[in-house]
C-alpha cells in the first residue's frame, strides 16, 4: 500500500522500480523527500487508531466491567450464604 495516496498496490507494483515510478507518477512533490520522511510516515501509520483496535479496547474494558460485576454478584452471594448459616445457627 502506498502511505502518501492509501493506493493498494499489487504484488508487482512492490518492485523497487515500480515503486519509484508510483512516486514519480503520482507524488512529484515528494520525490525530493528524504527516508526519514517516509519512516515518520510508516510510524504515524502503524500506530493509527484502526477498527480492531478500538475493538480491542472496547472489548477489554467490557472483560473489566464483567469481571466487577461478577465480583459484585460473588460478594452478594456470600454475604446471603454467611446471613442463612447466621439465622440457621441462632434458631
Ligand atoms: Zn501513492
């Protein structure tokens, strides 16, 4: 994929002489830009909030809320086992 136009390139197209003539074609104004560029480039792409990612992060504070909640439900149930032994010992 080129990470200047988002253009996916095929198999073929990831020559280094392809990928030169991509950006000569299509990013004339970028020709001149030196690797660091490219690499700022890269970075700013691999760390982009992407779908699976919000998901991720989603679905994990849902697992925290399930686990309070299930610790909540475990207290609950306790606290009801311990009052009925109470009442059971005291008659
Ligand atoms: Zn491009």
């Amino acid at each position: 994929m080129c990470l200047l136009c988002n253009k996916v390139l095929g198999n073929d197209d990831m020559k280094p002489s392809k990928l030169q003539d991509h950006l000569r074609r299509y990013h004339p104004d970028k020709t001149e830009k030196d690797l660091k560029y490219f690499q700022t480039l890269k970075d700013k792409f691999q760390k982009r909030p992407t779908l699976d990612r919000m998901f991720a992060s989603t679905s994990q504070r849902n697992d925290d809320g399930l686990r309070a909640s299930y610790n909540i439900s475990l207290l609950i149930a306790k606290t009801a086992y311990y009052r009925r032994e109470v009442n059971f010992a005291s008659r």
